[in-house]
C-alpha cells in the first residue's frame, strides 16, 4: 500500500498516497481548484496554469503549478489567496480575449467574477490551445494526427502540413477530452467527418454494425480496439458490434442471469 502523506490544504488536514498532485488531493478532499488543460486521463503539462496554488510549509514558501506538484509531508497550500486570484482573473481574462464566445469558457471565467476581457483579438476561437487533444492522440491513442503549429497569436492545433490527417484513426477521442467544443466529430449517413477551426482533418467511412446495420466507428478505429483490447488476451475481434447493441446484449445476458438466479433461488429455497 502506498505510504500516505499529510498535508494541509486551506486549512483542512489531508492525507494522499505518495506520487499524487496536489491538485487530486484536493479533489479527493473536496475542494475545488480551477483547470483547464488538466484531465484525469491524461499526463498533467501544466501548461495552462490556472490551477496554481500558494504552498509553504515543507517547500519554499510561493506559487506552484497544483497539477504537477506532488504531496509533500507537512505541505501547506492555499488555493484562494489574493495574490493567486489576482493571476488567475488575469489568465481567464486572456484565455477570455481570444475565445469570447466559448459558453465553458464564458461560465469558469463568471466563477472568478471574470466577464470581459480587455485582450479581445477580434477574433473568436473555441480552442484555448489547452493540449487537451494533441496528448490524447500522442499518449493514449498512439497515432500522433495532431500538433500544435505557429507561435504566439498565430498558434493553432492542426494536421500535418494542415492537410488531411494520414495518421487519425477517427476515434474522436480528441473531441472528447476538449473541454470547450472545438473539435467537432460529424457522422452522416456512412461518413464520419472530423473537424477544428473550420477545417475538416479527417474523413472515414463507418462500418456497419454487424447486429443493426448502423454505420457506427472507421475500419482503422476498430483496428486498434483489436490490437489493444482483443490481440493481448490471444483473441480476434471477428463481429462489428455498435455501442447500443453492446449495451442491449449486456442487458439481455444480466437479465438471463438475474432469472437463472431467481430460479435457483426458487429451485433451493426451503418450505415453511
Ligand atoms: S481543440 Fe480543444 S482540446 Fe485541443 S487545444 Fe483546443 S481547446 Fe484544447
Ligand atoms: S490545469 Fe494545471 S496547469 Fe492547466
């Protein structure tokens, strides 16, 4: 078992396993700390900053970046003090001045008592450049199809050579981890489109499923569910299933078994 730490975190005595961020052990404890490019699923860069903190105590007193600062024996952290209020109104101001229009954007920015921005471009951009999407692509899924090019205003998350992605399976795992809705993955009729600041990356034909006959996931997506789900376990994903005919069949065997447990219960049970 993991030796646990114990820390204070405003004011509140907290103790985490070894290895966890300040960030998680304040989640676990119930206390919010704002984040943007953090995820639970993904490897923390850090690189938004808006979950900084104030910790003293073990560490050299001043401010620390929560989602990568690990607990510390005797840690003391402060997640609400003025100065730390003061840069996060001015982070949210300027992630604010280049996506003016984004409603999960607009909302955390109310929350700090953040509703204009005096760094509007005059341009409107629902991606924050949070990373979100280009880590989920390079770490978890392993198909590198998106990166981060340009600096400074110009900076954008794209494809190779902005063309049509080579490299995306279009699992759309990207538009799922993006916290504002700026990846859009599109499915009409047997096509899946994907897309981000208005231009298409990726194009796939869906298979059908094999029960209903929904056009529902691209051949390459269900290629590597094969490879890291089935192959490892020694089998073969042989029959395309849809996510709905997954669920009903898992509730039609759950049902089978609840009854063969009810007859056997029946079957067991003894006469007053
Ligand atoms: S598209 Fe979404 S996930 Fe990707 S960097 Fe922009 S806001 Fe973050
Ligand atoms: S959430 Fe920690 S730096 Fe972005």
């Amino acid at each position: 078992m993991a030796e646990m730490i114990n820390l204070t975190i405003n004011g509140k005595k907290v103790q985490a396993p070894r290895g966890k961020t300040v960030l998680e052990a304040a989640t676990d404890a119930d206390i919010y700390i704002p984040t943007l490019c953090y995820h639970p699923a993904l490897e923390p860069e850090g690189t938004c900053r808006l979950c900084i903190v104030e910790v003293s105590g073990s560490l050299r007193k001043g401010i620390r970046v929560s989602c990568i600062q690990e607990v510390k024996e005797g840690l003391v952290v402060e997640t609400e003090t003025e100065e730390i209020n003061k840069h996060r109104r001015l982070l949210l101001e300027l992630f604010l001045g280049r996506s003016p229009d984004s409603p999960y954007l607009i909302d955390l920015a109310a929350r700090h008592g953040v509703t204009s921005s005096r760094f509007l471009t005059g341009e409107s951009n629902d991606c924050v450049l949070c990373g979100r999407c280009v880590r989920v692509c390079r770490d978890e899924i392993g198909a590198y199809a998106l990166c981060f090019v340009n600096r400074g205003p110009d900076r954008k998350v794209t494809t190779d050579f902005e063309r049509l992605s080579e490299y995306c399976i279009g699992c759309g795992s990207c538009a799922q981890v993006c916290p504002t809705g700026a990846i859009q993955v599109q499915d009409r009729g047997n096509e899946r489109k994907i897309s981000t600041w208005g231009q298409v990356f990726a194009k796939f034909k869906l298979e059908r499923c094999d029960h209903c006959g929904t056009p529902f996931a691209p051949a390459k997506y269900l290629e590597l569910i094969n490879k890291k789900a089935y192959q490892p376990k020694g089998l073969e994903l042989v029959d395309y299933i849809c996510p709905e005919c997954f669920k009903n069949r898992d509730r039609a065997s759950e049902k089978r078994k609840a009854s063969a447990l009810r007859s056997s219960v029946v079957k067991w049970s003894v006469p007053r």
